[in-house]
C-alpha cells in the first residue's frame, strides 16, 4: 500500500469517525443528524415551493383553462399559485416533521408554525374562490333584464368571504385545539354589549336590504339624496359610495339612504324640466316684458323636443330689485345627449332676446334717500304769522 492509499484510508476514517461522533451528538434533546436533516429539508422545502408555484403558473395557460366563463376557469386564471405553492410545501413539511420524531415541544411548535401558514393560504385560496363565484355572478347578472341581481352579486360576494375568513379561523382553532364552543358562548355573554355597540351597523344592514328590495336606483344611475349629488358607484353592506361631479367619492350609510327623499334623475325617461327666474330691471315696460314673454314662447314652439302643453312664462312677482319672470318647461334628452348643453342654449336663447328687447338683467340693488335736516320745514298755513 503506498502512501498515496495510505493518506486516502486514513481521511475516510477520520471523516467516518467525526460523521458517527455527529450522529452521536445531542443539541437540545434532538440527535445532531435530525437538526443536519430538518434545516436541509427546509430549504429544499423553500426551493419546491418555488418550483410548484412556477408549475402551477405555467399550468394556467393551458388553452383549457386560459379561455371560458366558467368557475374553474375563472379561478385558475387568479393568483392561485403562491398560496397553492404553499398548501403544498405545508403538507410536505408536515409529513417531514412527522418522520423524524421529534421532542414533543419542537414537534409541537413546528406543528402549530405549518398549521397557521396551511390555514392562512387556504383561506386565500376561499378568499380567491369567492372573488371567482362573484366574476361568474356578475356575468350571469349581466344578461338578465332586471337590475337587483346586479346589486345582489357584489353582496353575496362579499358575505362570502366574510363567511370564508370566519370559518377558516374556526377550522383553525380546532385544530390547534382551542375549544371553539367556550369561545362562542363567550361571544354570547358579551352580545348585548356588541348589540348596543353595533346598533348602527344593524341599522344600515337593513337599509341595505331596504334599498335593495325597494330599488330606488341603480349602479349607474345619477340620483341626488339631501345636498348630495352624482352617480352610484357601488352598493355595499353598511354604505352607498356615490361618485360626485368633482370626481370625488361620497359614502352615505345605508341607514341615511333608505331615511331620505331619493330624486333619481336618470329615471325620467329622457324628459328633463327647464325651470329660471329671470330678473329684469324696473326699467323694463310692461310692454316690452309682454313682448319678450311672447317671443320666447314662439321661439319654444319652433323646438319640437319641447312639451307645449307644459310649457309657463309669465311674470311671477315684483321682487326687491327686480321684476321676475317664470319660465318654465319641459323638453326631451335624445340618448346620451348633455343636458347641460341643452341648458345652456335655452339660457342663451333668453340673453339673446333680453338683448334685442333693450332690456337690462337685474342685480341686488339698494337707493338711499336722505333728507336735509337743516332746511327749515315747509310752512303751516293753518298757524298764526308773525306781525
């Protein structure tokens, strides 16, 4: 045997050696070997886990499952790959954690650990599942003539991921064996306070149902409730987001909306009324008012859009500093057309003849008197004269 072998024999023993001194070896309990295999099988863990995401990823595109409407479809077109990733990695964790028969502690602590993040990921997955059942909903609502189960789609998704959230933390309890029947009669004893805390929530789900059974309005619709103005946006559980004419969002509570007077002003069926006070200056004859009521009123008969038989001008009232004139109609929207635009051009129209007629547009004036108090008053002709 050469030195060469010699040397080869003698780092085989010596690796032998320090391989059974390892295995030998107890870190908290545990076996050496068991703490090399449990850290290894993690990180291989990890690196499975970024691979099943990948496959679950590229599996998505699959033509099967990348074209359709229907509920497997929609899902797996969702972010369902990291949380599906994980569900799996949690299983093999659990499988591995198993094998090597740990201390009851550790074993019990890496339990609890996969439990939460298995728990977690499935209620994603539920979370994902809901957000699918209520794409398919809304297509489904879509195509029917009627207009609640449009309202009725976004509600029922968002009861069930409430429903989703709750059971999963349920289902998760009972298996890190918390006694959920203790826990809810203790929900019990504290109703009556939540009763009390939560009587506007109550009160603005039943708003909710209200509206919906009601339906005043629609998504899309442009409705005005007290100063409140501008089209609905969504109809939720507790509140009504309405989206104003300066782009912002206004929130209403259920129980507010279903309290007060709704002027849904898209549900006129075209048919928009035009309402001015115009304001003329006193210099303004009775003759020339006449004529400009009359003119305006032929001008209107000319638009066919406009409803003759609704149709009042005339002078209203003698106001502060002004002599007004009511002018009031009705006219029909063609679809899609800007009612502002219409507005402005019935205003126009008015100027215009105003104008013509050499009259003048009236605006908030006052005229003091004052008297000269150090003229001497007129004479009496009833009192006696001086001598």
């Amino acid at each position: 045997m050469n030195a060469s072998d010699l040397n080869i024999h003698a780092g085989a023993q010596f690796l032998s050696s320090e391989m059974q001194d390892l295995s030998e070896k107890v870190i908290f309990l545990i076996p050496s070997w068991k703490w090399v295999v449990l850290i290894a099988g993690f990180v291989l863990l990890g690196f499975i886990k970024v691979g099943l995401s990948w496959l679950i990823k590229r599996f998505k595109f699959d033509d099967k499952f990348s074209k359709g409407k229907t509920f497997v479809q929609i899902f797996v077109k969702l972010e369902i790959e990291k949380s599906m990733g994980w569900i799996l990695t949690a299983l093999l964790a659990r499988v591995l954690i198993d094998s090597l028969s740990l201390t009851p502690n550790l074993e019990n602590y890496l339990t609890i650990f996969v439990k939460v993040v298995l728990a977690f990921n499935l209620i994603r997955i539920g979370y994902l599942a809901a957000d699918a059942f209520g794409n398919l909903a809304q297509e489904w609502a879509s195509k029917t003539d009627t207009t609640i189960d449009d309202q009725l789609a976004p509600l029922a998704t968002k009861t069930l991921k409430v429903l989703v959230v709750i059971f999963g933390i349920l289902m998760l309890m009972q298996s890190l064996k918390i006694e959920v029947a203790p826990f809810l009669a203790g929900l019990g004893i504290g109703g009556v306070a939540l009763a009390f805390a939560a009587q506007d929530t109550v009160a603005n789900v039943f708003g909710t149902i209200t509206i919906i059974l009601d339906a005043p309005f629609k998504m899309g619709d442009r409705i005005k409730i007290g100063e409140t103005e501008g089209f609905v946006e969504e109809v939720g559980f507790r509140s009504t987001r309405i989206r104003t004419f300066y782009n912002s969002t206004i929130t209403l509570p259920n129980s507010v909306v279903a309290k007060e007077k709704i002027d849904n002003l898209t549900d006129r069926n075209g048919v928009v009324r035009f309402r001015q006070i115009i304001g003329l200056t006193y210099d303004a004859t009775m003759p020339q008012i006449q004529q400009f009521i009359q003119t305006l009123r032929s001008q209107l008969k000319q638009d066919l859009t406009v409803d003759q038989s609704r149709v009042s001008i005339s002078l209203n009232s003698f106001g502060e500093s002004s002599l007004n004139v009511l002018v009031n109609f009705h006219f029909q929207m063609a679809a899609g057309e800007d009612e502002n635009v219409r507005t402005e051009g019935y205003l126009t129209l008015i100027h215009h003849l105003v104008t013509q007629m050499r009259m003048d547009f009236a605006f908030p004036t006052q005229t003091m008197i004052v008297q000269n108090k150090l003229q001497p008053p007129p004479p009496n002709p009833g009192a006696p004269q001086p001598n």
